[in-house]
C-alpha cells in the first residue's frame, strides 16, 4: 500500500496501492483513545524503516509497484528510484532526470518558486510493457513525458531514460507540481485527467499514446456549462460493463465548480463520469472530442431528521476493491466538507452496478431563464447517448463515427444524469466531524477472518497521520465503526512518502493488544487472533488449530472459554506516594481501542469500594485519573478497570498514600528515623512534581509528536547516564582491587 505525504507530513495525494502478500506502512500519535504511538518509538522499535535517499525537498508522491518483477520504482524531484519493496534501502538504483536550466530559468522569471516548482517533479509512472514505463515529469512548468528501459532483478536491476522518445506532457501530466490529477494507462492507451494550460484554467480529460497506426488525441469538449469546469481530478480506472471488451469503460472520479440554476454562485460537487474506450469521437461534430461522455454527481451526506441533508461535496480519493466478479468492484470515496460552519469528512462506499443503473436512467437538461438542471423529458435519439459501438446493441455500428449526428448533438449539450449516485447504506461507512484534521486519501484490504471478510480501510489525514479503520454491518445493517489505531509515520506493506522522505511501516501489529485472549479478541482487528499463547497474525488455513477471533461483536466470553485467558494474568499492581495539597496522576492506558476506563477507590477500612465521578479536583483523561490537588481522604486503594460491551476486566490496582507536608522536611520521625524520613519524603516528593510536570507539559505542548520527542530523548539521556555511572563504578572497582593487589 501507498500513502503520499507532502510537506510536514500532510497526506494529501491520492496514491494508495496494497500488495497482495505482505505487511503494512504506519504513521503513529500517542495519547488519544487509539492506540499510537510517536514516530521516534516506531523507529526504535524497527516498526518504521526510512529510505536512506530521503532528503529535504524531494517531494516524494507517485509510485509503481511491479509485484510479478518485485520492483518498485519511486518519482521524486528531478529523479527515479528503483527499489526492492522487501528491502528499500538494498542497492537502491537512482536515475537523475532534472529539468533544462533554460527552463528552469523561465519557470523562475514567470514568477515561480525555484525550489519547489521550477525543477522536475515525477508524477506519471505507468508500466507500457515487461520492459517500458511510460513517465512524465512537470518538467519545471513544461512537462515532458519520456519511455525508460527497466530491466534485471531486485539487486541486478538496472533503468535508464530512452532520451529518443522525450515528448510533450501536454494533457498527460500537470504543470504544477502540487494540483491534483488522475491518469491510468491501459491497452498502450494513457487515459489522463489534468489542466492543459500553464494557468491552470482549462480542465481536461484526455486519451493519447496507443498502439500503431491509432496514435490519436481525444478530450472532452471545451464547454463550462455542460462538460468540464475548474476540475479537479483524483482518480480512473478500466471497468468492463459486460463481457464483450467492445462495452469496455474508462470510469473517472473528479469535483468541479458547478451553478445548479438556484444560485450565482458556483458550488463544488463530485462526479462520477465515464467514456466508451472504442470512443473516437464524432465525424463532423465533436471531432477528436469524446463522443460517449457522460457524468453523475457522487453524493455523500449525512440524512437529516428535518430533511435536510449534510453533505460532503469535496472528493479527495477514490479505492476500488475487487470482487468475484471483475466487472462489479466496490468504491471506496473519501470526502470532506465545503462548509463554513463545521470541519468533517467521511468515507462512502457505492456499488457499480448503483453507478451504471444512474448513466442508464434520465438525462438532466438545462431550461428556462435561470438554466436549472431538471429532468429530460423529450425524445432520446437512438443509439442511445453514451451507448459503445459494439454488435451488443447493435451490429451495424462500427465506431463511433457511424453515430447519427442527432446522437452527437444531444450528448454535447446532455452530459449530464439526472439521478445522482448514492452511498450502499445510504449515508457514510465512517465520519470525522470538528476534527483537527481532515480525511485525504484511503486504501482498503480485503481481510479474511472466523466470522467472514472485513474491509479494513487505512484513511490518511491532513495532519500526518494514518487511522486503520473497520467498519462491521450488524444483523439489522447497521454500520459499527471500529477505529483499531491511529499511526504517526513515517508488514502485505504500506509505504509513506512525503515531502521529505520516504518510510516502510506494517498492516498488523498484534503484539500491541496485550497477553490475553480477551484483549486479543476484544480489539476485534481482522488481522489478529488468539492462537492459545499470543496474539499473533490471522492466517486462514483449514489444518491450523483453532483461532479465537470474533470481529463482528467481539466478545470474548464466547471464544476465550479458559479463564486464565479471559481474565488475563498482566494486572498491574503499583504503589504510589502524594504530597497533601500538591497534584497527582494515576496512569491507566487500556489496550483496546474501544474500552471505557472507569476508575473504583476503596479508602482504608471500607467494606466497599466506590466508583469515582469526576469532578472539578478529579479529572478521568484518556491516559489515566489527574487529581488536581491531594486531600488526606483520597488515600486508599484505585482500581482502573476497562469495559467494553458485557466484558469488564481490572486493568491496574494502585496504592496510594498521602504524605504530610510535614513529612517532606522530617519533622515527624518514625521507624526510619528523622532524617531518613526527610530523605524519603523529599525524594517522592520529587517523583509526584516531575510526574505532574510531565502531563501538563503533555497538555500545554503544541504537538504530542514533540512532546514524545522531548520524553523520549530525557528517558533514553537517564539511561545513558545510568550506565556511564556503572561502567565508573566498575572502573572503580577494578582499580581498588589493582592497588589492593587482587587480580583484575
């Protein structure tokens, strides 16, 4: 799987691929009720691998990955990578391709930024045959596409640029570097949706390349109010309709700027569109203009109880996961909000054949003085609009310019449905709403497990981070959204790449669920199951002894049958010591993403413990209880416990005991003695400061990332100092005994 990460981290490309055999890439945070973790522990841990090329300004955003050849080849500024996606940093293969200095200088004196515009950044690569890609770079605002020669075998590969074959990007490639755009190559035919001008102002979806002697250009039609206007494209994809290759589609995903009549102004709506691949446009009309096009709006909305929908207007991505049957693929779409009033985004899911009873239904037709889209209801010309030529309808068509020029003339000024396409559940599958982030880009796996397959969808934000969701249909079709972690980043395997760097993460991390069956079974992950020792990677094979996993409901009680499992054997039992008047912090921190903490005290000589609300003084957060300032009374005995559906298991028991103030400068003596005592007291007294030091420092911190950064390098100094100083007691040692005469 691919995610790209522009500059700080933001994952605002749409580039997503999951292999089929492997592990998964990951961007983890900490302290929220996921599971995260920062990227400093990723990486000293080994979850995180980055790519030794990485350096400021690459831009790292389009990727191949050739499974059958195990290759992966990498665009970045001004070069190419060839990779092994096993091993990225093993005899990485660099080709140089920067942009001409005389356009670099003109990219300069036409205004724009020298480091991160005017140079070459890569961002068409699609193989053309066993031994050619096909790519195009922006070429510092001029692009130019090219063929390379890929040849050898992880280690013993080898590539290299055909200067020959360097051509125009024109209409296959963007001329910034950071705009938005869709291509996929197919049948030696590019397929490309982009801006054809340096001013970004003429939108365009494009066919060019192909095979002898049928080399030809055709694109939509220039028209702001019927076709295209102010596009943005994000993705496109070969679907075949039926199982004659003749009604084969290109099926492409894009948002415009659109006047629907009510208004003067221009909305931004998201279109599912598509065009025959035998097009070759019109004989007299549309000439080298796609003569099949026809598009539908894509909703994504939420259905109010006054009628009044919210919607999520703004595509960003767009995954497709196939079937059994290769012609019905379910599509994934992420979206966010044009809204001034709240920040939301959310995932829908349609189905295909959802999409295509839309382009079989009403045309739209725009009418009276305000040009209001409303349904056609006049006489449609046969062939049918948007219909291939091909003997399925009608033998006599052979392209498609033999259509009628009555056909030509109504899809010019009729390419739009009038039915929009909705969502399978009729709402979305998962939504963030008032987030600090926004949804941008999606992957889904298809996961088998015990009680059937689940799609597991890797969302990346905005912020730098990736969520690893599941969404599970119920009995009734409900929808459950299961977020199972939120990663930080930087093994099927998921690669991150961004503005400066390029990382390596894993799809599943069991470890991270605990040592219980029920942990296991409750964080109710595909990926993972409770093989009678550990939770470890679900793999479905019929010979293997049972695994307990239950994603659906996720309970435990029916699948972790031995007590010492559902119980668990990793109670945490601490004690701690306060200061009267002074804070502290009681951490709890569940393993399951979806267990409600709740914290218990039974104070000395109770029979009964009692649950603790939170109050001013007392404050339940994600990470544990904060007791803002100590009474003599909140001494006693803390029970966490987690609770999720009917299960509840003790997480921590704590012992907390309150010190006098008296008793930090040892004015009270006992059995230790006065000055013992003060030693004592001085030393816990210490320990509660810094540990509340460190949550409001958490708290107050503008990014956790940097608060982990900051914990992590003191914890990892205290190591180092505590082993110099035992290495200077041995040297210590060695030398007492050298002058006592002992043998060293």
């Amino acid at each position: 799987m691919f995610i790209d990460v522009g500059h700080k981290y933001p994952l605002t490309c749409a580039c997503m691929v999951i292999r089929s055999v492997v592990s998964v890439c990951v961007c983890v945070c900490v302290f929220t009720t996921y599971c995260r973790a920062s990227f400093a522990e990723l990486v000293h841990s080994g979850s995180v691998v980055p790519f030794v090329g990485s350096s400021v300004g690459m831009h790292f955003q389009t990727f191949l990955l050739d499974e059958e050849r195990s290759r992966l080849l990498l665009g970045a500024k001004d070069h190419i990578y060839l990779l092994d996606p096993d091993n990225i940093n093993k005899h990485p293969r660099k080709l140089s391709w920067p942009a001409p200095r005389d356009r670099v200088d003109m990219c300069i004196l036409a205004g724009k930024n020298p480091l991160t515009e005017c140079a070459n950044f890569i961002r068409v690569l699609h193989n053309y045959n066993r031994t050619h890609v096909y790519t195009c770079g922006t070429g510092a605002f001029q692009p130019t596409c090219a063929f390379l020669e890929v040849r050898g075998h992880k280690e013993d590969g080898w590539i290299h640029l055909i200067s020959s074959s360097m051509e125009s990007g024109r209409m296959k490639c963007p001329f910034d570097p950071r705009q938005p755009f869709a291509s996929v190559l197919t049948d030696q035919y590019l397929y490309a949706g982009t801006v054809s001008d340096f001013l970004g102002k003429d939108s365009t979806f494009s066919r060019s390349l192909g095979p002898p002697p049928h080399h030809q250009y055709i694109r939509t039609d220039i028209s702001e109010d019927y076709w295209i206007n102010e596009a943005r494209f994000i993705a496109a994809h070969p679907i075949a309709d039926t199982y004659n290759p003749d009604d084969d589609k290109i099926y492409f995903f894009f948002r415009e700027a659109s006047r629907d009549g009510r208004t003067l102004d221009k909305a931004v709506l998201s279109r599912v569109a598509r065009v025959c691949k035998n097009d070759v446009g019109g004989l007299r009309s549309l000439t080298n203009k796609w003569s099949t096009f026809l598009k539908a709006r894509l909703v994504c909305s939420i259905p109010g109880t006054d009628g009044v929908d919210t919607h999520f207007d703004e595509l960003q991505d767009i995954f497709l996961v196939p079937s059994r049957d290769e012609k019905s693929p379910k599509v994934y779409g992420v979206f966010t909000t044009t809204s001034s009033i709240f920040k939301g985004s959310a995932v829908c899911m349609y189905n295909m054949e959802d999409i295509r009873a839309v382009f079989n239904g009403p045309y739209a037709h725009k009418e009276g003085p305000d040009h209001r889209w409303v349904e056609y209801e006049g006489r449609i010309p046969y062939p049918r609009p948007g219909t291939c030529p091909s003997r399925t309808y009608d033998p006599r068509l052979k392209t498609t310019k033999d259509f009628p020029d009555d056909v030509i003339s109504f899809i010019r000024t009729h390419p739009l449905m009038y039915h929009s396409v909705y969502p399978v559940t009729g709402r979305p599958i998962f939504t963030r709403v008032n987030t600090e982030y926004r949804l941008t880009q999606i992957a889904v796996d298809r996961v088998p497990a015990e009680d059937g397959h689940y799609a597991v969808m890797f969302l990346g934000t905005d912020a730098g981070s990736v969520l690893k969701v599941v969404s599970i249909t119920q009995e009734n079709w409900a929808t459950e959204e299961v977020v199972l972690e939120e990663l930080q980043v930087f093994k099927q395997q998921l690669f991150v790449g961004g503005g400066d760097a390029l990382v390596l993460v894993a799809l599943h991390r069991c470890h991270i669920y605990g040592q219980g069956c029920a942990e296991c079974c409750l964080a109710r992950d595909p990926y993972c199951a409770w093989d009678g020792s550990r939770c470890a990677r679900y793999i479905p094979a019929s010979k293997r002894r049972a695994r307990r996993q239950d994603i659906k409901h996720g309970d435990p009680f029916s699948h972790c049958w031995d007590t010492d499992d559902v119980l668990g054997n990793s109670i945490e039992e601490k004690v701690l010591y306060g200061v009267e008047s002074n804070s502290t912090f009681l951490e709890c921190v569940p393993k399951s993403q979806q267990a409600q903490i709740r914290w218990f005290l039974q104070r000395p000589g109770a029979e009964h413990r009692q649950e603790i609300r939170p109050d001013e003084r007392m404050l339940v957060t994600e990470r544990g209880l904060l007791i803002r300032w100590l009474q003599r009374s909140d001494a006693g005995s803390y029970v966490c416990t987690a609770q999720e559906q009917s299960f509840t298991r003790t997480l921590l028991h704590l012992s907390l005991q309150v010190l006098e103030r008296g008793q930090l400068h040892g004015h009270h003596a006992g059995p230790r003695g006065p000055q013992d005592e003060g030693v004592l007291g001085t030393a816990l007294a210490g320990e509660a400061r810094q540990r509340y030091k460190d949550y409001v420092r958490m708290l107050s911190a503008p990014s956790l990332d940097e608060y982990c950064d900051t914990i992590w390098h003191r914890e990892k100094k205290q190591r180092q100092r505590g082993k110099w100083k035992h290495i200077q007691e041995v040297r210590k040692n060695r030398n007492r005994r050298h002058h006592q005469g002992a043998p060293v």
